[in-house]
C-alpha cells in the first residue's frame, strides 16, 4: 500500500473492528488487513553455488563428487545464489567453509565467499539461504574441494626436513662432545703432567736428600761399636726413617696415579710407569676391545683394585715384569695384572691375606661391591696373576 499515515490528529489511522479486522488509512487510500489470515511463504529458496575460481582462473563445478584444484592454490572464490519469485530482496544467505571454520557467515548484498591463505587439504564448502519469512533450506548445496600439495607442502618433505633438522642437532652435539672430550682429555694430560713434575720433584730433591742423610748417618754409625746403646738407638732411628722414606715413595706413587673418568688406560699406565721407574722391573699395558665408557662406580672401583694389584706387584713380588691387561668385551669387562715374580706365599695363599696387610681383601670387597669376579692364580716361583672380571650389563 503506498502513501503515509495521516498526521491529523485526534483522528486514528489504524483501528480495529469487532471482527478482528486492523482498518488503517492513508493519505490517498483506506484498507484493512485480517491478522488471523496472514498469508505465509511456504517454500524454502532452492540454493545453488555457480561458479569456483582459484588463484583467478574459473573452474566448472563437476556433477558429483569433488573439485580438485591445482598445487599451490591458496586464494579460492565462491560463487551463488538463492532462487525466489515473491520478495527475492528479503532472501537471507549463509554459508561456511568446513575444515576452515566452524562458524556460518551471513552476507549482506553479496553472492560471493572469499578464501585466502588456505593450506593443502579437503574442505566441504555449504551454503543455504532463507524466505522472507525465515524458513530455511535444510539442504542447501555444497560441494567438496580438495586442493593438492606440492613438494614443499607434503608429509614427505615435512619428514625430510625434521630428519635434516635432527641430523643437524645431532651433528652439532657430535660436534660439542667431541670438543668437550678434547678439552678434558687435554685438561687430564695436563693435570697428570703437573702431578708427574710434583712427584718428580719431590723424588729429586726431598727423597733424595733425605737419602742422603740416611747413607750419611750409617756411615756414621759404623764408628760406633756394636752392640753399645748408642748405636742400638741409631740404628734403630735408621730403620724409622726407611720406614719414612718408603711410604713417602708409595705417597709419591699415589699421586702419579690420578684417576680420570674419561681415561682410565692413561691413569694406569702413569701409575704403572711410576713404579717401574723406582723399582727394578719392566712395565707394559695392554689394551684389547674397543674401549668403552664405563659405569662410575664401576670404574672407581677398577681402578682401585688395579692400583693395589700392581703396587703389591711390585713391592713384594721381587719380580721384572709387570703387565697389566684392559679386556672391552661384549658380555664382559677384564682386568688382568700379572707378574713373573716369586708367587705368593702357601700361607698367604691359604689365608687369603698377607698377616697385617689388607690389600688382598679390599680388592675382593671392591670386586663384590660391583658384581665382579676375583681371581688369584699364583704358584711359587712362576709368578702371580690377578684377574677381576666384570659382566658387561653392570660394567657399561
């Protein structure tokens, strides 16, 4: 009805009548409307989507199934629309990527959708429109697109860069490891280099001159008669003081003989060389296997059952060889330190122990503290050796 309610007042331009009818006027008509027969639009608009262009070329919509559009495709545009004959001004649209959002978009004055940035993939685009009256097209229309990869975009690639990105953080922690295992193998040659001049050191000046004064003092001593007090006393300080000067020797000789966590062949081979450079017998180490890192506890106690074997070796068993044996095995870890000296003694062989002496029995607690192995093979007169064996799962 066209025209405009009349503004004189007081006179209604609206009322209604007993029957129900709403009667209005106009400025250039009158006529009534019957609330209660209201005609409603029944039909739902049928929806269509018209055309897909990607990255600016169009793309014909296939019958059925999908669209798939070429690699790289990142800028997708849809076009549509809604089909209505009586009030086609007042029709509604809405429509929704899935894979892409969850939530519908509503246009206004528009027929187009706009993707941009879309990664390879399946999406389902829908789209449904509504009357002027609200009733929505439960249907709509849709349509599946799939857009492809290319190398850079697939799993492959995505795969070959994490195995690169992997090998790269592994070289540079190779790479850190090896650096760091230098320095400290260079920090241990230095540390046992400076404990080698200490020891020299003292050997060269403080033993020797103490040495000395012992020769000097016996020569002395041979003046006085024996048997006299004066020279009961003497010799007896004479005999305190070699007391003296060989465990300032063997103190000499533990600190030649640093460990290391990272050079367990090189700790024991300066202790060896030690010994031998202050007692009559050759020295030798030999190493079989690939050397591997040993547990710490593992390596400790190794260590110290080594030392003690070859000290003893070399204080008692008057002999002029000494090897010492590294075994890297597989299934298990071997220390081996034989001598050709004169063997152990029967009692001390039966008792397990030299009389006062413990050395014997460390090294058996030490080998059982780890799950080790002990083995004393000695005969009189053929030499002694000592064998401590170390199942692989508990030495590595």
């Amino acid at each position: 009805m066209r025209g405009h309610a009349p503004q004189l007042r007081p006179v209604p331009s609206l009322r209604r009548d007993r029957d129900g009818l709403l009667w209005y006027a106009t400025t250039g008509s009158v006529g009534s409307i019957d609330p209660a027969r209201i005609p409603r639009n029944r039909l739902a608009p049928p929806v269509e989507i018209v055309g897909v262009s990607a990255e600016g070329l169009r793309h014909a919509i296939p019958a059925g199934g999908s669209l798939a559009l070429p690699q790289g495709t990142r800028n997708v545009q849809f076009d549509f629309t809604a089909l209505s004959l009586s009030i086609p001004e007042r029709v509604r649209l809405r429509y929704r990527l899935t894979g892409f959002e969850r939530q519908w978009q509503e246009p206004v004055g528009r027929r187009q959708a706009y993707y941009t940035n879309l990664a390879p993939g399946r999406y389902r685009f829908e789209v449904t429109a509504a009357n002027e009256d609200g009733l929505w097209n439960s249907g709509g229309a849709a349509l599946e697109i799939v857009i492809l990869p290319t190398f850079v975009q697939s799993v492959w690639f995505k795969l070959l860069l994490a195995a690169l990105t992997l090998l790269l953080l592994y070289g540079v922690y190779a790479a850190r490891i090896r650096y760091l295992t230098a320095l400290m193998q260079q920090r241990l040659h230095e540390r046992l280099a400076e404990r080698a001049r200490i020891a020299r050191a003292l050997h060269d000046t403080l033993l020797q001159s103490i040495q000395a004064l012992l020769m000097s003092f016996d020569a002395h001593s041979r003046h006085l008669k024996e048997g006299t007090q004066e020279r009961i006393r003497l010799d007896q300080t004479l005999n305190l003081a070699e007391q003296l000067l060989v465990e300032g020797r063997d103190e000499i000789m533990v600190l030649r003989g640093s460990v290391s966590a990272q050079a367990l062949e090189l700790a024991l081979a300066q202790f060896g060389k030690g010994l031998a450079e202050h007692r009559p017998h050759a020295f030798e180490l030999k190493v079989s296997g690939t050397p591997r890192r040993l547990r710490p506890d593992v390596q400790d106690e190794i260590y110290a059952i080594a030392r003690e074997a070859l000290f003893n070796a070399s204080r008692y068993a008057d002999a002029t060889r000494i090897e010492l044996e590294l075994g890297y095995g597989a299934a298990a870890f071997l220390v081996r330190v034989r001598d050709n000296g004169r063997g152990l003694d029967e009692t001390v062989a039966a008792a397990g122990h030299r009389p006062g002496h413990w050395g014997l029995v460390g090294m058996r607690e030490r080998a059982g503290g780890i799950g080790a192995v002990l083995a004393i093979d000695s005969a009189p007169g053929t030499g002694t050796a000592i064998t401590v064996t170390v199942p692989g799962k508990m030495a590595y």
